[in-house]
C-alpha cells in the first residue's frame, strides 16, 4: 500500500489508497466470475420458458448491448483507475449530486445481488446434501432447524467466510476467485459438450430442439422479455473497474480483462441454452416435479425448463451428464460463491470510495494496515448483504437489482459522452469508437429492456411470484428516497467541506449582504475587468443582488494546494478594481481568491458552495485547442454549472457604452433568459432593444405568438422587431449584430449529449460578430431546483 498525504491546508491528513497487487488474470477471473455467476443456473430455465429456443438469440443479442457499455467501462476505468467505478465518472462527468446518486444505487445494486447469491448458495447446499442422503427433503434438525432456516443460516455464514476472504486483502480475492471459476467453467463445459451429444444423438433433434412454434416460440416480445430478465448475468465489467486502485498497470490489464471476460461468457451462455433446451427429455416424472400433469408428447422442452426454473439446467444435467445433479450443483455452488465474492468485493470498494470522498462516514475508508484491505467497508456491506440475506424476500428485492443495473449502465454511457466534452485532454489509454454512436446504443437498448424486465418479473400489486416487479419499483423508490435523506441531511455538507480543502480560500474581502441573487464574475485580465463588471452590475441591480468577484491561483497536479498561498497577492489587484467597480455603482460586492489545480474546477467548486444563481465568463471569441469549443475552461463551467451561465465575448470596438441591443428571437428557456439580461442592460444604459427574426427566403413570418414569451421578459424595455430574409441564419444574424453595440443569444441546444456548448448559431456569431456578444444558457437542472427547495439555514 502507498498512503499519499493530502495537502489540503497542510492539515496532514492522510488519503488512503490501496495496493496495486492484482494482476490481468485475477480481475479477468473475477469480471468471468461475477458474470457466470448464480444467473446461468438460477435464470437460464426461466429465460428459456420467455423465449423458446430463440433464448440463444437472447444471449447473444444481449452479449452485443453489454458490449457497448462495456466499451464505455474500458475507457473511463482505464482512465480513472480508482476505487467506485460508475461512482467517480460521473461524478467527474455531471455536475452534483448525480455522482452520490450513482454511488448509491450501484452500492446497493451490488449489495442486493450478493444477497441473492448467498441464499442460492444455501439452497444448493441444501440440495446438495439431500442428494448425498444425510438429509431428506422434510427434515427437521433438532427439531425446529427446517429447510429455510438451514438456507438462511448457510446464506450468513458463506456471507461472514467471504467478507473474511476479502478482509484478507485483494490478492487473496483475486486468488479465490480463479479458483472457484475455473471449477466452474469445467464443470459447464461438460455439461455443453455432453448436452450436445445428447442433443445431435436424436435423428429429430431440430424438430425436439424447436418444439410445435419454432425458433419464436413466444415472439419478439419473448426475446426481449428474456433479454431484461438475464441482462443483469453480463455486469461483471462493473466489478472489474471496482478494483481499478489495485491493478498492476490499469490502463493496459483493465480494457483487456473487460472484453476477455465477454469474449468468455458469451459462447458459455448461448452453448449452455442450446445444451439444455436440446439435451433435456421431457419425462412424466419431471412434469410430476413441477406439479403439471399432461402427456408428455404435449411438452416442449423449453417450457419444462420455464417450469423448472432454477433448477432447470441441473435437472437437465441429471440425464445427460454422469454424475449431474451433483456435479452441477457443485458447479452452482462454486458459481454463487465466486459471484458472491465478486459483488461482495465491489460493494465494499464503492462504499470505501464514497467514504473517502466524505459522502459516507469517513470509518469506511479505512485501510488494516496488515491486510491493506478497506476493512470496515468489507464489514459493514456484509453485514447488510447477510441481514438482507436472513431477513428480506430476497428473491423479489433482488430483481430491482436488475433495473438498478440498466439504471446505472445507461448513466455510465452518459458520463463516457460528457466526459468527452468536459475533459478533452484526459488521457484515455482505451477510447470508445465511433463516438457517441456506440454510447447512444447502448443506453437506448438497456432502457428498452428494463420495461420488459419488469412486466416479466409480474406487476401486480402485491408480494408473490407475479410481483417481483412491482416489489422492485417499490424497494427502488424507498431506497432511492432513502438516499435523497442521506445526501440532503448529511453528505451535501461533507461534500462542500471537501470541495473547500480542494480549492481552498486563501482570501476573502468584504463580507456578502446574503441577497435571494448572486452572480459569480470570475476575473483574471485587469484589461476586460471593468467591462465585465458593467454587465455583472446590471444583472445584480435589475435582480436586487449581489456580487461574487473571484480569482483563481492554479498550481500543478503533483503540487500540494498549500503551495499556492504564496501567490495569491498577485491576484489581489485585479480582484480589488472589480470591486472597487461595483462598490462605486452602490452594489454588494465580494471578493474572494481560490487556490486549484484547476481552474474550471475551482470556478465550479465556488458556485456549489455558494448556491449561486448565476455566473458571467469571459471569452476571447477563439479557442487555443482544437479539442474545446469556446475553452476548456469555460466549456467545462457551461456544462457543469449548477446555476444560470452568461459568457461575454468584448467586441472589437467596445467602448462601454450601449447604446442599441440586438436580441435574435427564438423560443425556449434560454432565449427568455437572454432577454431578461437584455432588459436589464438596457434600464441601466436606456438602449432600445431590436427583436431580430430571420426567415428563409419564401417562407411567411413566425406568428407573433411566438414572440410573446420574450416580449414579456423584456417588460418595459422600448422594442423594435425586425424582420430580414436569409439564407443562413448565421450569417443574418452577424451582419445586423454589427450595426449593433450589443448582441444577446440564448443556447440552442440543451443535454448531455450536446456535440456544442451553446450550440452553433450562438457560438458562430460570437465568433464573426464585431459587436459584443453575450450567450446565455439558464440552468435546467432539476436536482439543483430540489437542492434549494430542501436547503435552510
């Protein structure tokens, strides 16, 4: 292990870290373990009664959606090579608190599953010592020790074995875990081959194999059923990136170990459907088992195996292999443990990560300085899997489970195109081809699926077998709900500690007046200052607010924060002329100097800590690197900002003086915000404001109509609406925003998935206009709207 000492304000806390000791065939072995885990024994037989034969379609089809998301895994775990996986993304990637949120559900995604594994695990032991005779099916040992209470007692303690296996530290994990699967994947592999020989021996084999409706037994919506109710078998890649921290050289062995293990389970899963819905003969004494009665001429062996669930591929195995209920249960047996060990695993590196970042108690990032191992996290996500384990319906809970994980492969999808944007100069060892394309699929599919994930599991109100989706929307709401209580009660304001001793204040000046309105001007040119404080003053007075001047001292990566204090006086200067600006126009005025690694960040960090509504950048009009659109820097505030965004490119010919202003009129949210600004300009400069519509050459006027909304942000500002014809609307617009001192966009485009900040009519005019140009983009985020909802003081 290698403890780095933090440097936020020379306090000498310690941040711990964990021991890169894994190599690419343990976290392989792992990702193989969790995906070929208790789902190819617990749900292949009922995959099989959705779909019909065409569940080899089913795995197949889904092996190719997982490997779009997978593809998003191998960029960001390669580069993020930390401990949280989905967890940190999109925490770099989407402006808070979307990052606790994706903590959240995949601690408890994880959590839930690991359950499930451990009471599959008990029951297979179960069954596994009545097949070997000490125990029948009714017994009761010391009388009151029945076949339940044995599962759950077996459950806790294969939970307690494997939190203690992982206690011991990653290697030892990872050691296990080749173990268990390699036994496992022996023991499948007879049953394919013998499955097959079996299958072919019979002359009918494909009339058997695809029964009286053929290959769509049950249709598309079949497929796809089966499709949602397996998915959750291929989220072994999410465990893989949870031991990022400890991987020998994560960028290579990370990617690598991501598609190894697909590459791996795919031909598994489909070779093991055609194995049991070919292998398998349809006897009376198997109708008898799953309590039907009928002919069996009258059956099809894949509605046997839907009827048989759980235990179909081992009934199956009991015909065809010798020795197969037993060695498939040993198979099952070592499948839950290695998948157990696995999510057991994950669950504690997310809780450890989220505790390191102060979300959690800050007990769950402790590391055993013998086993170097996150020890409380391990503990406390096992006793929840064990109570969960003993106490809980944990078949029905579980399949929330499953649409928590298409929940937060999709969020993942959408981190991989944010961070893109909001982090062009990362370096990525692995990159995801095609980009957003193969993205946009994958969150498309998965959110296809999880609708019929759950009308397979049942929606009848209620706890039963038609209810396991029902239960899952109900435990989902109550854990998410839940989690809404623990960031707003408790780690919203850890989070804001943590983000301070980031970016540290080393200066703050005058004391703000608390105003409902604060708009954050971030100043580094003593050249543009004065007219940026012009546009910031007249936001503040028509919104009766205040304003936050601040400057940001940027040191390097491998630089401790506490060695910029030394250079904050240089930022004093152009800090006190902003506000001696203000203060000479009679508007509240602070002023504060932060310390970063980053600009962006720190600009970010400031508008999270101060509840900000809104923030003015400034903009040369040009970018340095072709990778940003206006900046880098003010690229990453305009997407992340939690709070109204105003960026100011000066004209060529700016005097300060504005004496017109030009509003292009389009509809929607930005559009009203830049005209808010533009009646707030025009009170303090008494401009009239022309309203600018441009329209194709042969196409009628907009309506009026359209202009109502903008018309009623402007209040009483003296209006003017023009009309001209053109044929690129860029192109318009820049030649009448030349007559102009000013002119105010808003941003037409909206979303993560955005290839533009502002879009590429306002960013072009900015570009070519000689006037001053203003684009606004009014903050849509509805966490940040509950935020302010939820916060007193």
């Amino acid at each position: 292990m290698s403890d780095t000492e933090s440097a936020a304000g020379g306090s000498g806390d310690v941040e711990a870290e964990l021991s890169r000791d894994m190599g690419l065939w343990g976290i392989t072995f792992i990702g193989i373990g969790a995906m070929i885990g208790a789902g190819v024994f617990a749900l292949t037989g009922f995959a099989a009664g959705l779909a019909g034969p065409a569940l080899l379609l089913a795995f197949l089809l889904n092996g190719v959606i997982a490997s779009f998301t997978a593809m998003s895994y191998a960029e960001l775990g390669s580069a993020f090579p930390r401990s949280g996986g989905a967890y940190n993304w999109v925490s770099e990637a989407i402006p808070r608190p979307w990052g606790f949120f994706t903590g959240w559900t995949n601690w408890f995604a994880q959590a839930v599953a690991c359950a499930l594994y451990a009471v599959t695990f008990g029951s297979f032991f179960v069954e596994f010592l009545i097949i070997l005779g000490p125990l029948h099916h009714d017994f009761a040992l010391f009388g009151f020790v029945t076949k339940p209470i044995l599962d759950k007692a077996l459950a806790a303690l294969i939970v307690g074995f494997f939190a203690y296996i992982n206690y011991r530290g990653a290697e030892e994990t990872g050691q296990i875990g080749i173990i268990v699967t390699t036994i496992k994947v022996l023991i499948l592999g007879l049953f394919v081959v013998f499955g097959a020989l079996a299958t072919v021996k019979d002359p009918n084999w494909t009339t058997k194999f695809l029964g009286r409706q053929g290959f769509f037994a049950n249709g598309v919506t079949g497929v796809l059923a089966a499709m949602g109710f397996t998915y959750v078998a291929f989220e072994g890649y999410d465990i893989i990136v949870q031991s990022g921290e400890e991987v020998i050289d994560p960028g290579t062995n990370i990617p690598k170990a991501i598609f190894y293990s697909i590459i791996v389970v795919i031909p598994i899963y489909v070779f093991v459907a055609f194995a049991a819905i070919g292998g398998i003969d349809i006897t009376q004494s198997l109708l008898s088992t799953v309590g039907v009665s009928g002919a069996p001429a009258d059956w099809t062996t894949w509605e046997l195996l839907g009827e048989l669930g759980e235990l179909g591929i081992i009934q199956a195995a009991g015909q065809f292999v010798p020795y197969g209920l037993p060695l498939l249960l040993i198979a099952g047996l070592t499948a839950t443990m290695s998948a157990l060990n696995a999510t057991l695993y994950a669950s504690s590196r997310i809780a450890f990560s989220m505790s390191r970042d102060k979300l959690l108690p800050d007990p769950l990032s402790r590391i055993h300085d013998e086993t170097r191992a996150p020890y409380y996290s391990i503990f406390v996500s096992g006793g929840i899997i064990g109570l969960m384990a003993v106490t809980l319906p944990i078949e029905s809970v579980a399949a929330s489970s499953s649409v928590m994980f298409l929940l937060l492969f999709s969020m993942v999808n959408v981190a991989v195109i944010a961070m893109r944007k909001n982090r062009p100069d990362l370096e990525r060892p692995f990159e995801v081809p095609f980009m957003p394309v193969i993205p946009i699929l994958g969150i498309f599919f998965q959110l296809l699926l999880a609708p019929f994930l759950l009308t397979s599991l049942g929606l009848s109100p209620g706890v039963g077998p038609q209810s396991e989706g029902f239960v899952a929307l109900v435990t989902m709401l109550v854990w998410f709900a839940l989690g809404v209580g623990v960031y707003y009660s408790y780690a919203q304001g850890r989070e804001l500690e943590r983000m301070e001793s980031e970016t540290p204040t080393v200066v703050t000046e005058h004391a703000a007046q608390e105003r409902e309105y604060q708009i954050v001007v971030p100043v580094s040119n003593p050249e543009n200052v004065e007219q940026f404080m012009r546009t910031a003053v007249d936001l503040a007075q028509e919104n009766d607010g205040e304003i936050l001047v601040m400057s940001v001292v940027t040191v390097p990566q491998q630089t401790p924060i506490e060695e910029g204090r030394k250079f904050a006086n240089e930022k004093r200067e152009v800090i006190d002329e902003a506000m001696a600006f203000a203060e000479d126009q009679d508007v509240p005025v602070s002023g504060t100097i932060r310390i970063g690694h980053d600009v962006s960040t720190a600009i970010l960090n400031t508008l999270e800590q101060e509840r900000s509504d809104a923030v003015l950048m400034g903009w040369r009009g040009r970018s340095r690197r072709r990778d940003a659109v206006l900046g880098s820097n003010v690229d990453a505030v305009v997407t992340s900002a939690p709070c109204d965004v105003f960026v100011e490119k000066l004209g060529t010919k700016a005097d300060g003086d504005v004496d017109s202003i030009l509003l292009p009129a389009a509809g929607g949210p930005h559009a009203e915000l830049a005209a808010t600004a533009a009646r707030a300009i025009a009170h303090s400069e008494d401009a009239p404001v022309t309203l600018l519509r441009v329209v194709a050459p042969g196409e009628d006027e907009p309506p009026e109509e359209l202009l109502d909304d903008v018309r009623a942000a402007l209040g009483d500002v003296p209006v003017e609406v023009k009309t001209v014809t053109g044929d690129d609307v860029t192109d318009a617009i820049v030649e009448v925003a030349n007559d102009h001192d000013l002119t105010l966009l808003g941003a037409t485009r909206e979303g993560l998935l955005q290839q533009l900040v502002f879009g590429a009519i306002p960013e072009e005019v900015g570009r070519r206009a000689e006037s001053t140009v203003i684009m606004a983009k009014k903050n849509l985020d509805i966490t940040s709207r509950l935020w302010r909802l939820l916060h007193w003081e």
